[in-house]
C-alpha cells in the first residue's frame, strides 16, 4: 500500500536551493517506489528553476508556512495544520531553519511519523526520526536534543 508523504521546507532566495535538493532527491525516491508525495512550499519561498523539474511534486501555499506568536515561539501557520489535518500524511519531512521543537510537536499531532532533516545540532528537536547527513555527527552530539525514541540516522 502506498503511503502518502509530505515535505515542508523553503528554498529560493534567502533559503538557498539546499533543503528543496534534499527534499526532491528523497521525494523522487519515494515516488519511485509508489508513495504519493508532496513538496509544501509557502510565500516565503522563491520561485527557483529547480521547483519546474519537481512541479508535480511541489503544492504551494498562498501564504508563509510559519508565524510567530505573541511569546516570539515559532508555529505552523493555520492553513499549513489544516492542509495537514485534512491530508493525514503518514510521514512529514521538516528540512527548514525556520522550525523548532514547538513546530515539530504540533506536525506530530497529525501524522505517524516526523522526520526532521537537520545540519545544525545546535536545537532541541521533537520527531520520530532525525536525519543528518554530516560525516562527523555523532549521537554525541545530539545528547539532550532529541527524546529517547527517537531514531537517530547520522552520517
């Protein structure tokens, strides 16, 4: 059975083409091996030439992904929860700077599972799995950033 999966990540602009690459080279995969995918791309996000060689893929949103609120706490914006909530994805990949642990959480609330694509270690991060690709990471670096079921793929 095919599962449905979605990606939320920026690119363009400020955001660089790095986390639209990661996300369209595992999409591709996932695509390839029958799942049905979706690239969530918000407001924020510049129109690059490599969005036209994923378009079918890609789903963009009229408005950014994410807001602030009155505390300065990063949160999905209502539209994107919604999308999701409707969608019930079975897998969310997260591959932004824009998303923290409070963002993390509330994707978790409507999926079975998160995947976070990090290259920082720097942050406390709430998901099911947690990609870094850094072939010097180590689950060293990760002590007290990440609950204990989450699943540590590194290097």
């Amino acid at each position: 059975m095919a599962s449905k999966v979605a990606f939320i990540t920026n690119s363009g602009g400020k955001f660089g083409l790095g986390h639209l690459s990661r996300c369209g080279s595992i999409a591709g995969q996932l695509v390839a091996n029958g799942h049905n995918v979706q690239i969530i791309l918000g407001k924020e996000s510049k129109y690059t030439e490599h969005e036209t060689s994923l378009a079918s893929m890609v789903h963009r949103l009229d408005e950014e992904l994410f807001t602030n609120d009155q505390d300065g706490i990063r949160l999905a914006r209502s539209h994107l929860l919604s999308k999701l909530e409707t969608e019930r994805p079975d897998a969310v990949f997260l591959d932004s700077y824009e998303i923290n642990s409070h963002l993390q959480a509330s994707v978790n609330d409507v999926c079975n599972q998160t995947v976070v694509i990090d290259d920082l270690a720097s942050n406390r991060i709430t998901c099911t799995h947690l990609i870094n690709y850094a072939p010097t990471v180590t689950e060293t670096d990760y002590l007290g950033r990440v609950t204990d079921s989450t699943e540590l793929h590194l290097g």
